[in-house]
C-alpha cells in the first residue's frame, strides 16, 4: 500500500518528475506524457461511474485499478516486464478479461449500422470521451516505445480498453438502441 504523508515536494519547480526508482527525466518526457494520459482517461471513466451501477460500475471500478497499474508500468524503466512485489506490470489476464467482458456485452447489441456520435446516456458520453483519451495514451505509449523499453501489454491494454469503453458506451445507450448515429452528409 502507498503512504503518502505530503502531496506537494516542490521537486517538480523546475520542469522535472521521478520515474518509478527515482530516475529525474522532463515533464514532457514521451513515458511521462503517455502515463499522464492514462491517468487523465481514468478520471474521465470516474465521471462515467457517476451515471453508473451494478456490473458496468463493477467493469469500470475494476478498469480504474488497472489503469493505476498501467500507469506505474508505463512509469517504470526496464526490460524486465515481469510483475513482482516491488514492479507493477500490465499483464495478460487483465487484457484477456477486457477481452471476455467485451465479448459478453457485444452479444447483446443491436447491430451497428453506421458510425456512432459520442452522447445518449451520460454514462455513454463520458465513455466515449474516456475512449477516445485512452486511444491517446496508447499513441502517445507507442511514441515512448520508439526510444524506451515500454511493456507491449501495456499497449494491448491500452488497444484493447478503448474498444471495451466503446463497447460499454453502446451497452449503456439501451444495448445500442439509443446510440446516437452519423448521417453522412446531413447538414450540407
């Protein structure tokens, strides 16, 4: 468990954060930018689950653990991409459950018959605003993976819970009844 007995440090005053083991790189870092992403998508999701209950709340309250460690992942050089006690890692079976919750709410939806405008419930518009900053976090993790050792299931991770965020929006509008959909062209 994390104690944290001061909020402010001031060792950030001069542009500058610790990395997981303490290794001081610029706030612009790319490994920065992309775990300042994934937090910013949780919050999003956190606004979603003020219109939510029961096991979609269950998914996102799960989802929202697994974004903190998603996050420390991103936050932590290396090659070893194991977890242990001291390193928390992204890890296949939080994937393959992403996998298998995507599976059980896309049975039910009515047919997608064009794309899909973000809105409908408000539990359905915080989510796509939540996907599309989680489909920002996973570029901005792919950008870092160019010149640092990021964890690749942290990535799949990333891929693989914007499609459960849109999955889940459209559950949460009527099982897709209520999706609000594109009509090409339609104010020309």
């Amino acid at each position: 468990m994390v104690k944290l007995t001061k909020i402010y440090t001031r060792g950030g005053d001069k542009g500058q954060t610790s990395l997981a083991g303490g290794k001081r790189v610029e706030k612009d870092d790319a490994r920065v930018a992309a775990y300042g992403t994934v937090d910013e998508a949780n919050a999003t999701i956190g606004l979603a689950r003020l219109h939510t209950s029961g096991e979609a709340d269950s998914m996102l309250s799960r989802i929202q653990n697994d974004m903190f460690d998603v996050g420390a992942d991103l936050a932590t050089p290396g090659d070893d991409f194991e977890p242990n006690e001291m390193t928390l890692r992204a890890t296949d079976a939080q994937v393959t459950r992403l996998e298998a919750e995507i599976d059980a709410l896309n049975a039910d939806l009515a047919d997608l018959m064009s794309f899909i405008l973000p809105g409908g419930s408000p539990a359905s518009a915080h989510l796509h605003l939540a996907r599309t900053i989680v489909r920002r976090a996973e570029r901005e993790a792919i950008t870092a993976s160019k010149t640092e050792s990021i964890n690749p299931v942290a990535i799949k991770y990333l891929n693989r819970l914007s499609d459960h965020l849109f999955v889940l929006a459209r559950h949460l509008n009527d099982e897709g009844k209520s999706d609000v959909l594109w009509v090409p062209g339609a104010n020309r």
